[in-house]
C-alpha cells in the first residue's frame, strides 16, 4: 500500500456529460466493469448520474474495505429489495453484530455434519424423479437446482419443506430480486405505490413471499421440533438489555434474508458449475474418477476430505461464474489507501468477476482449471484475489454451508448422471441480483454406464 499523506486522482473514465458511464453500466454491467479494469488500471474513477464511483479491482484495494476498515464503508443497494429488510444482508453495525452472533451457531460445524445426509437426501430424492423422465427430454437446470437447494436450506435452517412449493417460491423470489436490482440501477425510478404493471407483480410476489415465511413462523411456534436449528435459536434470541425477544418484522426479515441468499447463490453455482463440466470434458472424467473412488455409495460428509477434486471444481466455477459477481459499497467518511483518497458519499464497487479474472493473479483466467486450487498454486495468491462470499466481518455466514452443498450434490449427481448442454442452446450470463444464464441452461441427461 503507498503511503496514505502523498495521494493523487486515480484515472478517470470519461462518459456522458450528463449520465456518465450509467447507460453502458445498464446495458452490460460485465463488460463495462472488465474494460474499465483493462484500460484504466485497479482503482478508477467514474460516474453514474449523480454518482462519483470508484471501481477497485486490485486484491489490496479490496481487502482494505472488505476486511481493514470495514465499518467506514456501508451496504449499498439493497433498499430496493424489500424483503431483505434489516436482516443479516442489509443492516449495519451494532445491530448487525448482535444478529450476526444470534445465527452464527447454526452454521457451526457439529451442525453442517448433521446436514450433509439431509443435502444428500434431497439430490437422490431428485435423481430418482430424474430416472421417470423420457429418455432425451431436456432439462431447466436452473429450475432443477433451485428446487433443489431451497428445499434443502428449508429442511436444514428452518425444519420446513419449502421445496415442496418450490416453483411457486422460486418465480415470487426471481421476482422481486429481478425488478428491485432494475430499480437499483434507476436514478429515477417509478414510485412502488403506483400501481403499474410491475410494481402489481412485485408486490404480489412479496405478499406470497411473507405469507410462506409468516406460516412458517407460526407452525414452528405452535408446534416446536426445531432441534436447535437457525429458526430455534433467532425465536429464542433475548436482548441482552430488555430480555425481549425479536420482533415480528425481524424475525421475518431474517429468516426471509437467509432463504433468499442461502438457496440463490447455490442454485446458480451449480448451473454454472454443470455448464463448464460439459465444456471441458477432461475435468467431466477427473471428477467421475474420483467420484467412483466412493464404490457406489451416496457421499457423506466423512466424504469430503478424500472430494478434493470436486471441491475445486466447485471453486474454480465459482471464479469464473460467482453468483454474487459485485459488490458496492457507501463511503462513510473520507479514506485514502493505495495512494488515492476517496471522499465520504462517493461509492466504491467491487467485482468478483473482474477481480477472478485478472490475469496479475490468474493464469489463463478464461480457463476453467480446477486445478489452480491446489495448495501448490495457491501459495502466494493474494486472499482477495478470489472472495466469491465477499470478506472480512462481512464475509457470507453460510460459506461453508454453501461449499459443502455444492460438493455433495456435485458429487452425488456425478455417481449417476453426465449432463450434456442441448445443442445450440444459448449462453449469456445475466447479471441481475445473482449472475444468471440470460436464457436458462436447458441440458439433458446421460445415465453413466
């Protein structure tokens, strides 16, 4: 880092005179983001509207705000999703920390033991659903791991079977995430109490939303047996202070935050994650080899130490494809690092799919190369060189849920099935709320013999 007393203005991507760089930013986010990385260098200037950012790309630049002073650099962006509220993904200091430590304990890991056989379940339960297909007919993969995951963050966090009404779930979620990350993106956007098209659909999708966690809630207080899981322990949080228990409206939007991030972001990884096996048929064999080392038995979690392979085809998908491909952030108060100084309301935005593909730290960065995970080529790389559930305090507190999820429902689903992409399908990646494929990943299906 230069010393923070000499600092200089950082390269500056002139735009339109009035907007900025906002209606390239709209169109195509991605590509914006990498040139301006490519052109200008780590840390630019730019702007939005009325908007002064700044894009760090550098695994140093991110590390200061993510991890060396965090608290000076708050969430942005998440007043437009509403059902989010003030739950773990959106609140900020003191009360955030107090929550943080109320949910921590579900995802210790004595309890992800216990989840790996309800993780496992799920996917044979699919897989035998899979077998009563017809033979050739294509497949929603994006569908398909969406119910899959939400399923299973709702049997594992909340002892309901959510997946149940997945699709019903799953379209409400897409829903409102889709039209609050438009409204993110908008200086001027349309008020949501008129009553247009989109805001009808909008908030009818949030009444459904809060009307399944709300029963949720309400089974589980009527009827217990929760075991200590997520939703246990914020139903017996107490304010140290008061001895009250959480509120209604908290307690929804922590559980609502929590289902929303926690199926999500998994669900899109492993999409990706098919896609690229297929690409590269090489790593397809590696994985099946390792695989069959389990002599035809469902992974367990005692599994996972001898499911590297898997575990870095996982981690390299998720560099090239991270569900959370950005991040921004409000300036607190005026900072200045890595020779430049950044004013206080200036906004600071952070790409995973930028930084993961940064050829200072990657090698071959466009080439899916599982193998780049092992300690051997590890040693060295910059932490934040790679950071697909952000860092520091912030840093995602169902990390480890969501790579033991993917490696077990990876591996198990490899047992028994390749997955082919079906010919002449596209693939466009969507940045919205999560990195989606702009037209679904359609593949079908190929029994292992």
């Amino acid at each position: 880092m230069t010393d923070q007393t000499k600092t200089k203005e950082p390269p500056y991507l002139r735009g339109n005179p009035l907007f900025g760089s906002a209606f390239e930013m709209r169109r195509d986010p991605l590509q914006l983001l990498t040139e301006v990385r490519r052109r200008h260098g780590d840390f630019v200037r730019f702007r939005l509207g009325p908007y002064r950012v700044y894009l760090l790309s550098h695994p140093d630049y991110i590390s200061h705000v993510l991890r060396t002073n965090p608290r000076n650099y708050l969430k942005d962006g998440y007043e437009h999703i509403e059902i989010v509220g003030n739950g773990l993904l959106a609140s900020e200091g003191d009360f955030w920390r107090r929550q943080r430590r109320i949910a921590q304990p579900a995802f210790h890991r004595e309890r992800l033991a216990k989840m790996a056989e309800t993780m496992t379940d799920a996917t044979e339960k699919m897989l035998d659903r899979w077998d009563e297909r017809p033979t050739g007919a294509p497949l929603d993969l994006d569908a398909e791991m969406s119910r899959l995951t939400l399923g299973i963050v709702g049997r594992t966090l909340f002892g309901a079977e959510v997946g149940e009404e997945a699709g019903g779930v799953g379209a409400s979620l897409a829903s409102v995430l889709n039209l609050g990350f438009q409204r993110t993106g908008r200086f001027f956007p349309v008020p949501p109490g008129l009553p247009t098209p989109k805001n009808r659909r909008y908030r009818n999708a949030v009444s459904h939303l809060n009307s399944v966690v709300d029963t949720l809630i309400s089974d589980r207080r009527t009827n217990g047996g929760g075991e200590g899981d997520l939703l246990d322990l914020l139903l017996e949080a107490r304010d140290a202070d008061t001895g009250e228990g959480m509120g209604e409206r908290q307690l929804r939007d922590e559980v609502m935050t929590i289902l929303t991030a926690g199926y999500e972001t998994t669900a899109r990884a492993l999409s990706w994650t098919w896609y690229l096996i297929d690409a590269n048929p090489h790593i397809r064999e590696k994985l099946e080899q390792e695989v069959d080392r389990l002599n035809g038995r469902t992974p367990a979690f005692g599994d996972l130490g001898e499911l590297t392979y898997t575990n870095m085809v996982v981690q390299e998908s998720m560099r090239l494809f991270p569900p959370v491909w950005g991040l921004s952030r409000l300036v607190a108060e005026e900072d200045a690092f890595g020779g430049y100084r950044v004013p206080k309301g200036s906004r600071i935005v952070i790409s995973q799919y930028v930084t993961h593909r940064h050829p200072d730290f990657w090698e071959e960065p466009e080439t899916f190369d599982p193998e780049r995970f092992t300690p051997e080529r590890s040693a060295g790389r910059p932490r934040y060189a790679y950071f697909p559930f952000s860092g520091g305090p912030r840093q995602c507190i169902g990390n480890n849920f969501a790579t033991m999820e993917a490696t077990l429902i990876l591996a198990t689903v490899a047992r028994r099935y390749g997955l082919t992409l079906v010919p002449g399908h596209p693939i466009e990646p969507e940045p919205s709320f999560t990195l989606r494929s702009r037209h679904g990943i359609s593949m079908m299906l190929a029994e292992r013999t």
